[in-house]
C-alpha cells in the first residue's frame, strides 16, 4: 500500500491525528487543487475539482520503444494501458497523443482517478553535447549508409539503447 492508501486509512481511522499536509496529499491525489492561506493562527484550504481542460493540458513522459521490424511502440507510464504504435517516430507521437487524450477524456467523463504525472521536469526534447571528433565523423558515415539525417540515426541508436 502506497502512501496515499496509508494517509486515507489513517484519517478514516483517527482523523484529528492527521497532519494539515497530509490531507492536502489526499486531496491533491484525488484531483483538487490546492490554494493555501496562511494567517497567524490558522491555515485553510480551498478546494475545487480540476476541469477536463486541466487534465488534458498536463504533460506525461512518453516511452519510447523501436521494433526490430520497424516502426514504434510508445506509452505512458502514468496512464496505465495508455500506449499506441506507429511507423515513423512522428507518427507515434501523433498516435501516442490521441491515446492521451482519449484515455484522459475516458477516465473524467467516467469519474476515475486520473493520475498525475509523475515528474514536474519538463523537457525541451532538444539535447546539446560535445563529442569526440572521431565518434561524430563514424556517426555521420553510419546516418549516410542508412539515408537518414544524423539527428535521426543518433535518435534511433539512443531509443535503442534507452
């Protein structure tokens, strides 16, 4: 049982025992958005339920994952069963995002939880490094047999690494 489990079970058992943060996790967990006010003496909450836009406007980790007969199989790991195909790496990013959007939309409109993502770290999907010259001039050559541009190979060697 995860933390959110043991706080419930704490608080339906002894609730005056419950820390203030813990009933924001809780409620946090269940969908609600958290606006606190803090006085010199107390501490309340405001609560309300997100809206199907603010859900689908947040920003879940896809994972990648190269077929050896070609194409992509991708998913979301926060999203459990949410997972598509395609056979470019664009394709499966369009793919992937209606499966997003579809299991959001599925999962408010039938009022299950809908989990959040697991990370706050956003990435640009734009990485800068150095690499030895002799590594660079055996990626190009290697990008040019297969016909493909060196970002696109560099990609592909990675995801299949990854």
């Amino acid at each position: 049982m995860g933390k959110l489990g043991k706080l419930v079970e704490q608080f339906l058992a002894n609730p005056p025992e419950v820390r203030f943060d813990d009933v924001c996790y809780i409620l946090t967990a269940f969908g609600f958005e958290e606006k606190r006010s803090n006085g010199a003496m107390n501490q309340k909450i405001e609560v309300k339920n997100k809206s199907l836009e603010d859900y689908l406007s947040l920003r879940y980790a896809i994972s990648f994952y190269p077929d050896p007969e070609g194409g992509y199989t991708v998913l979301i790991k926060d999203l459990p069963g949410c997972m598509s195909v395609g056979e470019t790496w664009s394709e499966a990013m369009e793919n992937i995002e209606e499966a997003r959007e579809l299991w959001i939309e599925t999962a408010y409109e039938c009022g299950h939880e809908i989990p959040l993502p697991a990370t706050e770290v956003e990435y640009s999907g734009s990485l800068s490094l150095q690499i030895p010259k002799s590594l660079h001039l055996s990626l190009a050559e290697k990008a040019q047999r297969e016909g493909v541009s060196l970002d696109q190979y560099i990609l592909v060697v990675l995801s299949k690494a990854g």
